[in-house]
C-alpha cells in the first residue's frame, strides 16, 4: 500500500462538524505538500423533487449549486486563512455515499466530519461514515477534534494481520513526528468453559498468564516485521478491544486512532464493523480507518 499523501478530498455538509473537518483536511495539505479537493454533494432524487414540486425557473438545481459553490469557495477561504493552503471547490449532484465514494477513488486521504446538520438523521456524515469505511478505497479520517490539535500522540489497535501493519505504516506517514502506541486487546478464549468445569483457581491464574505471555510475544512478532516504522511504543490488554480500545485512547491522551481494516470473512466483518462504529461514535479523538489494498 502506498502511504504517500498527494491528493486528499474533504467532503462537507457545510455543518460546523463538517468545517472543522476541513481545516483539518487543510492543515494536513499543507504539512504533506497534498492537493486539497472541497466536495459538496447535492441529493439527486431531493433536488428532483423540489424541482417537481417548485416548478421554478431557472432550475432548482442550478439555483443550489450556484448556492454551494458560493458556500465551498467561503470555506476554502477559511481553510486558506487557517493552512496556507489553496482548495477546488467541486459541487456533484446524485446519490451522496456514491459520489463521495468516486470522489475518493482519485485520494490518497477522505476526510469527514463526525455528524452532519442534523444528527437524527442518517445524511452525509454520522452513521454515514461507518458506512463509507466499509466501501473507501482510500483512508477515511473521521475529524473530531480542533484542527489546531496536533497529531502527538497516536494509537493503533493491531491484532498482527498484515491489515495492521498497513494501518501502523500509515499512522507514520500521516504523523511522522508522533509517538505511536500499537494496542492489542486479546481474550482468555477457554476461560469460561474451564470455570464451569471446576478447574482450580491456581490452574486458571496459570492460564490467564500463559495467554498473556502469547498476546506480549506476539506484540514483539509483529513489532519485528515493522522495524522500518520507528519511535513505536506497545501495550497488550485483556479485555473486549470495543470496550479497551477508547479507554486506552483517554489514558494515553491520543489525538488520533488509526485503525485498520479486516474482515476475511463475514464473521469478522460484522465484528469489524462494530469495533469501527463504536470507536467512530465515542472515541475523544480523530480516527482514521485504513482499507485492505483492492485486489486487481
């Protein structure tokens, strides 16, 4: 996987979640000397219907996209301000996920704000971009914080698989000055079946031990095929990674989670997508989820 950052695209709903995310989107332009894209989409189908119900002249839709064109060229002004930097403004009509989707097709960086203008509903962002880290080809930032905040601090949850060492591999290339923290919470997988079958607290406390003593040989396994990734620092937990995982981020005072992603079968799919979504919602920092390269 390529973890260079030429070009990221910052999509916006034009909410304060979504302005935020493009200074973010802006200041990490100019650290990685990246072309910066602002993207509004217009719905399709909604802008059909008004277009029907109105009956207006000129067109519905290009009254609002004369409108969000204004409105990007204000934020790019902002993310100017704010970066240094310079952004084209780009206004899509149609089905939102989709057109963000082909939007990241051409990125090496999507970056997205954490709700959109109305939380209860499931527009561009929110729940939304869960969604679209399960379709993203490229890295999806969930930008939660000030985009003053710098990337100090940054955690990456591994369980070992290739998937998470493209994710501590881009975690460095995004951040090449922070601390990084792989994090593994692993499970004593027997220790339910074993209580029930009467096995001695000794016997147990040896187990749990034992599968400690896996989790940290592991973690020194998986840190040895990342040697060209410097300055990491590790811990291993047990516990349920959903739970562990945001815990580990408030001890750490993290800035940013750069998770990455699995999902062999649909088993671990599932499971992957409720990690993200629970780590998205509630996590106090920026996340990043990193996709498996696509298969040509």
């Amino acid at each position: 996987m390529n973890t260079s950052i030429k070009t990221i695209v910052s999509a916006t709903d034009f909410s304060m979640y979504a302005h935020r995310a493009a200074l973010r989107a802006g200041r990490l332009a100019k650290e990685h000397g990246a072309r910066l894209q602002l993207l509004h989409v217009l719905n399709g189908p909604s802008v059909k219907a008004l277009q029907s119900l109105l009956q207006a002249s000129p067109p519905v839709s290009d009254v609002l996209v004369a409108e969000a064109k204004q409105r990007l060229e204000s934020l790019a002004e902002d993310v100017a301000k704010a970066a240094d930097v310079t952004a084209d403004c780009v206004v899509e009509q149609g089905e939102v996920i989709d057109a963000v989707l082909a939007a990241a097709e051409q990125a090496d960086l999507l970056v997205l704000g954490p709700r959109g203008l109305n939380p209860a509903k499931d527009f561009l962002l929110g729940a939304t971009a869960e969604r679209i880290s399960r379709r993203a080809r490229c890295p999806l930032l969930v930008s939660k914080q000030e985009a003053a905040i710098s990337y100090e601090s940054v955690l990456v949850p591994v369980d070992f698989s290739e998937d998470s060492l493209r994710a501590l591999r881009f975690a460095r290339a995004l951040a090449p000055r922070a601390t990084l923290h792989a994090f593994h919470a692993y499970d004593s997988p027997f220790e339910g079946r074993l209580q029930s079958a009467g096995v001695s607290q000794e016997a147990m406390e040896s187990y749990r031990q034992s599968v400690a003593v896996e989790a940290e040989a592991a973690m020194r396994e998986f840190l040895a095929r990342a040697a060209d990734v410097k300055d990491v620092r590790s811990s291993v937990e047990l516990g349920d990674a959903r739970i562990a995982l945001c815990r580990r981020a408030t001890e750490l005072q993290s800035n940013l989670i750069v998770m990455g992603k699995q999902g062999r079968s649909w088993f671990s799919e599932f499971l992957l997508g409720s990690v993200t979504r629970r780590t998205i919602e509630l996590a106090p920092c920026d996340v990043l989820v990193v996709p498996t390269p696509r298969v040509r």
